[in-house]
C-alpha cells in the first residue's frame, strides 16, 4: 500500500477561504447553509475545486463513471469520457433537491453499493465525491467499485472529515462496524444511526426526537450513514488494501479542506 503522506498538509496550508462549489449535493440545505456560514470563520475550509482538478488532471485516464455528481460533477481533463450514474432517475433528483439548478442527468440509474447494470472490468476509473459515507454498506460499495475497474484502473473517491462537517457531534464509526455490516447487513445499526443523527445533527429530543426518528425508520432516509476522521479513513483503506477479495491499492491520499481525497487502484 502505497500513501503519499507528505502531501497531507499542503492543502491545509493552500486552503482558502471561499466555498463556492462545494458538494451540498445531498446535504439539507439549513445544514448547507450553515457549513457555508462557517467558511468565513475557519480557513480550514477551502475551496475544493483546485485540488480535485488536478488530482483530475493526473490520475484520471480512458472512459469511466462519476456516481452522485447531482449539480458538481467533477471536471475532468478534455480526452477522459464520462458517463454519470445515480441511485434515482434526474426528474426524481430534481424533487429531492428542490433549490438545486443544472442537475447532471444520470445515464445510469444504479446503486453505488451493487451497481447492477455496469459490467466487470469496464471502466476506467469511478469517482465518488461525498457518496461513501450515504452508503449503508461502504465494503459491498468498495467491491463493486473494484468489480467494474480494469487492471490499473482508478477510484477516486472524496470522503468527508468529520470534524469539518455537521457530523463534528458523531461518534466515528470503527472499522468493526463496517466490518459487521458487510458480514451481517446493515439492518441491525440503522436504528443506531438515525437515533445519533437526530440527536447530535438536528438537535432533538424528547417527543420531537421520537417522531423524526419514527419517520426516518419508515423511509429508511438516507442520511451520512457512517463518520470518519483520517485516521480512521486509514483504517478503512488500509484494511481494504490488505484483502485480496478488493484487489485496490492506496496510491494516494490527500487532505483537501473539509474533505479528503483518495485515490485507489485496481491491482491486475
């Protein structure tokens, strides 16, 4: 496994002010608005765009897909070609994110756990900006990342550090947990986990807090199911780097503002 720890603090130390742009794609918008409100304080909080494109620029190759681009999809040098793939068709996107303009329709219609209907060994490389931790099962999802790349090809994938986000609250979620929802299904922690957002991000309790909880139970809501720090992040790549069922190895990873981007490839 191969990480490239000297670039961590560099983005710290280049990271501005600004956050324009900034992937709220599948963040309620009074939590978006408040991470936004925050950036005039924290300089932690960059702009995230000149780092993404260039790791763009130097990693990605061919012909691949971007899953949950919704209103930012990652710009990608001129000869790359891709094609965009989300959980819901655009008109259902549209609904869900009502202030959002210029949707990106997707041209395939999957989850980022299975994604069914793409074939082994098509792509090139997949990109993931803020879609690992919406996911109930990050392992199922890292498999089947592995499962459509070629030989050598790349994940991108930009993760969210907690302590930068609305769950700064959270508790992390430890690799055990992933572990056990992968082996056992993720049915037995989703109570847990709409139980601690309604606590530590809306702010509820008592009859409020029952009824939020009820409610998101029904529609299984998807929310930031699991919660990371970096070291914790290592912990997740690192395990999935010494296990031959994903064949990925770390090549990179790099603090990028409230975010950190990693960049795995698929061993042949």
């Amino acid at each position: 496994m191969r990480v490239s720890a000297a670039t961590l603090p560099l983005s710290w130390r280049r990271a501005g002010r600004r956050l324009s742009g900034l992937p709220f794609t599948s963040w309620p918008a009074h939590l978006a608005r408040r991470v936004r409100r925050a950036a005039g304080q924290d300089p932690a909080l960059g702009d995230l765009t000149h780092a993404r494109e260039e790791l763009a620029r130097r990693y990605l190759r061919g012909a691949g897909i971007e899953f949950g681009a919704l209103h930012f999809p990652l710009r990608v040098p001129g000869a790359v070609t891709v094609r965009y793939a989300d959980f819901k068709p655009a008109a259902a996107l549209q609904q869900s994110n009502p202030d959002v303009t210029s949707i990106t329709a997707p041209d395939i219609v999957t989850d980022f756990e299975s994604m069914t209907g793409v074939e082994d060994q098509s792509q090139d490389f997949v990109v993931a900006n803020h879609v690992l931790e919406h996911v109930e099962d990050p392992l199922r999802a890292l498999k089947s990342v592995s499962r459509i790349l070629r030989p050598a090809g790349v994940a991108y994938l930009a993760v969210p550090d907690k302590r930068f986000t609305f769950d700064k609250e959270r508790r992390i979620t430890p690799l055990e947990h992933l572990i056990k929802d992968h082996v056992d299904g993720p049915d037995w922690s989703l109570a847990a986990h709409y139980d601690e957002w309604c606590r530590c991000v809306d702010g509820l309790s008592g009859d409020a807090h029952a009824q939020k909880l009820a409610i998101m139970l029904e529609q299984r809501s998807n929310i930031h199911f699991h919660v990371w720090d970096y070291p914790a992040m290592l912990d997740l790549f690192s395990h999935v780097a010494t296990r031959a069922e994903f064949a990925l190895d770390v090549e990179l990873s790099m603090l990028n503002g409230i975010e950190v981007i990693w960049i795995l490839r698929r061993r042949a």
